[in-house]
C-alpha cells in the first residue's frame, strides 16, 4: 500500500464504495439471484436439447457452451447494473456525489465481475453435473475465469454506460458488446479446453491474451467514463 | 460551390473507372484452375482495401474528435459518413469472396482467420452506425461514437490474435494456399490496379456525397430549433399583448 500514491488510494476507496453499493442493492432486491441464475442455467439445459442428449458431444462442446451462457448472462447483469442508476435520479447522484469518475467505473465493473464469478461458479456446477465435464487444471481454469471476467466486466460497463442514455439500449447493447468481446468467448473456451482436458494445447498464451484484453478495456473505461457520465 | 465541382468530377472519375474496370475484368481470359471466377480479381481484392479504408478512416476522425486540439463537428460527420461506406464495401467484401469461395473451396464459407476478422469488422460497424441511430442529441452523439469508434478499433489486434491462434491450433487451412495471387500473370494483375483506382475513387466520392447529407441534417435540426424557439418567443409576445 505504500508504493501507491494518495490518489490511487482514494480512487481505490472511492471504486470499493460504488462497488459496495452495488452489490447491497443486488443483495437485497435479488434480481441477480432469482433472475439471472436460474436464467443462466436454463442456456445450460436448452444447450443439451440442442445438442442430442449426447453426452459425449455435451462434454466435448462443455467449455464453449459454459462460455457462451457466461456471455449471456453477462449482458443481463450489465442491463442491470445500469438500470439501478436511472431510476429515481439516481445517475445524477452519482455524478453531484465528487467521487473520481475512474472509480466509479472501476467499482461498476468490480459489482458486475464479482455477479459473474458467482454466476460462474453455479455454471461450473452445472457443466459438471449436466455435461459430465472433468475439471482437470484448476489453476488454468481459476485463472481463465478471473481475466476473462475482468475484461467482460470491464467492457460490459463502457458499453453499459455508452448505451445508457438512449431509448432501446436492450437490443443496441448486445449489438455493441457481443463483437467486442468475441476474442473473449474465444480466447476463455480455448484456455478452458485445455483445462478440462478437451484439447491437448497450452492454455496460458490464451490467459495472457484475456488480461491484455482487461487491461485494454479497464484503461478506456477509466478514460471515457468521466465525459460519458458528464453527459447522460 | 466549389465542393460541389469537386464531388462531380469526382463522382464523373469513379464511373468511367467502375466502367472500365467492368469492361476490362469481363474481357479477361479464364484461367486454368479457377476458370471464370477468376475474374473476380478484378474487384474483390480493391473492394476488401475499401473496406479497411473505410474502418481507418471511421478510427482516425474519431480520434481526432476526441482530441480536444482538433474537436471539430467536421470529424464527427467524417467518422459517421465512413462507418456507413464501409457497412457497404464490407458487406461486399464478404459477398464477393462467398460467390469466389463457393465454386473455389466448394464452400461458401470456411472459419479462416481473415474471413472470422472481417465478419467481425461488419458486425463492430453495424453497431457503431445502429448507435448513431438512436443518439438524439448532436454533442451526445459526437461523444458516444467517438469512444465507440475507437474502442472498437483497440480491440483489433485482440481479435487478430484470437483468431489467427485459434485457426493455426487447429488446422493449417488459409487463404494463402489457394490465394489467386500466387500465379497471377500481367493482364490480372493490369486490371486489379484499374479496381483499386475505380474502388478508392467510389469510396471517396461516397464519402464525400454522405459527409454533405450529414452536414445538411445537421444545419436542418439547426435551423429546426431557432425555428421552433423564434415561434415560442412569439406565441409569448402575443399572450402579453
């Protein structure tokens, strides 16, 4: 903590203190949990009527499906998280409330990646019960899950916060983002392939290329959000 | 006045190209291996450096929009006019190189590095033009496409690693085996010269045509609003009276 200026510090506290009350009023309005959960693990199911109740198929195609319903369910925890802010004011309390944009930004995206690691480890659950998955390398598939997280999240909330001024930002944001974070898609159902033992590649070039993707993404968003705030 | 001399010579240059390049590409002999789709040499490779014209040309203007030294609505117009002519020239990249592939590789699809990139280049300027859309207010807009211009052009290498890796782990197949331009003699290679010209100056002449309805739209919501704020003032004047 010495190593980190003042400024850094504030911003830290100011993303914790955005970050905290996000996830209090998931927690308590239970949208997260009663909605985008259950949501979540129905991909899961109608995946296997899509795929023949082939178990061997299922287990093949495990990592892209658990991607592919993580990628879903992301787009609604990030409709979410910016819906709580138009109700009732509530972005222009955010903007009159001094705290630093960046950290806003970052304590947005903490909230959404802390819903989706949740998310995550109910699916993981579910690929093992449902798809007859094999977790293998656990390092490989923890650290898979947190980059690919946070470059989701990250992402999520710039174009959470671009679309959020506009009409019909339910059909425009999974326009927008889907393209964005196909390497995402990607790049985690490879590394995830390698850990459940589905390829015989190395999983790490592709961890590597999910964190390029998050710092990519955490720097524009700490960025734009300032202006994109400023001007809702 | 004089833009609008310049857009005509313009658009007068890029037809008599377009022409030529059609008549001269239909005149090329069919070759061995491809036989008449070979001609599509003449259009498919100028069309693809359109395409990524256009998608530079969107990411430069919206960055020097957002570069508070050069703000300027003139970029902002510039960066929605290429984003919409490259919606088009990409389309057509991906629709000629299906008509070549279909009778070359006997699909009219396969998962390379360069046609996944390209798909995803059209669907990344579908949004950015869809978000123009629906944005109402003129500054607003200028800002959200601006960062969604340039967001969108970071993540590009992103994607030509994911992809590239992703086809090269799995199996060798590229463009690069079948490319026609391994064994292209002069005459091909004469006509393609005359398609990127008569491409480059469709693209401009588009460019320009689309950049000069952006202005009028925006000098027309202009006009629209001294209109509409004159006519209150107005009303109010009278309710007084």
């Amino acid at each position: 903590m010495l190593l980190l200026g003042d400024d850094a510090l504030l911003l830290l506290r100011d993303a914790a203190l955005i970050a905290g009350k996000d996830l209090r009023v998931e927690l308590r309005s239970r949208v997260t949990i009663n909605q985008v959960a259950p949501f979540a693990v129905l991909v899961l199911v109608l995946f296997a009527f899509a795929l023949e109740p082939d178990r061997g198929l299922l287990t093949r195609a495990a990592a892209g499906l658990f991607w592919l319903a993580v990628t879903f369910s992301a787009l609604l925890a990030i409709q979410r998280s910016f819906a709580i802010e138009s109700a009732d004011g509530a972005r222009d309390g955010l903007r009159l409330s001094g705290l630093d944009p960046a950290g806003i930004f970052l304590g947005k995206a903490a909230a959404v990646a802390v819903e989706l690691l949740a998310l995550e480890g109910l699916l993981g659950v579910g690929v093992v019960v449902l798809y007859d998955a094999d977790l293998q390398g656990a390092t490989l598939l923890l650290a898979t899950c947190l980059a690919a997280t946070a470059g989701l999240a990250a992402a999520g909330t710039v174009y959470g916060v671009l679309a959020a001024g506009v009409r019909v930002r339910e059909t425009l944001l999974p326009l927008l983002l889907l393209p964005i974070v196909a390497p995402v898609v990607l790049a985690a159902t490879r590394a995830s392939e390698a850990a459940l033992g589905q390829a015989a590649t190395d999983g790490w070039p592709w961890v590597r290329l999910l964190g390029v993707f998050a710092v990519i993404y955490v720097a524009v968003g700490a960025l734009a959000f300032g202006p994109l705030l400023e001007d809702a | 006045m004089r833009g609008r001399i310049i857009d005509g010579l313009l658009g007068i240059a890029a037809a008599v190209t377009l022409a030529t390049t059609l008549l001269l590409g239909l005149r090329l002999p069919p070759t061995q291996e491809q036989d008449e789709y070979a001609r599509l040499i003449a259009v498919h490779p100028p069309i693809a450096w359109v395409a990524y014209l256009a998608f530079g040309v969107m990411a430069i203007a919206s960055l020097l929009w957002l570069l508070p030294a050069t703000r300027s609505r003139r970029w902002d117009r510039l960066a929605a006019a290429s984003a919409e002519v490259g919606v088009v020239f990409t389309s057509l990249m991906l629709i000629t190189g299906a008509i070549w592939g279909r009778p070359t590789w006997g699909v009219w699809w396969v998962w390379d590095a360069r046609l996944t990139l390209s798909a995803l280049m059209l669907a990344l300027l579908l949004g950015y033009v869809a978000l123009r859309r629906v944005s109402v207010d003129t500054e607003r807009r200028a800002l959200v496409s601006a960062i969604a211009g340039l967001s969108a052009v970071v993540v590009i290498p992103v994607n030509h690693f994911a992809v590239t890796w992703w086809r090269t782990l799995h199996q060798g197949r590229s463009l690069a085996q079948v490319a026609p331009s391994s064994q292209l003699d002069g005459e091909y290679i004469a006509v393609m010269l005359v398609g990127f010209v008569a491409m480059t100056l469709t693209f401009a002449w588009l460019l320009s045509r689309r950049y000069r309805v952006e202005a009028l739209v925006e000098s027309l919501e202009d006009v629209g609003l001294a209109t509409a704020i004159e006519e209150r003032r107005r009303e109010g004047v009278e309710a007084f009276a």
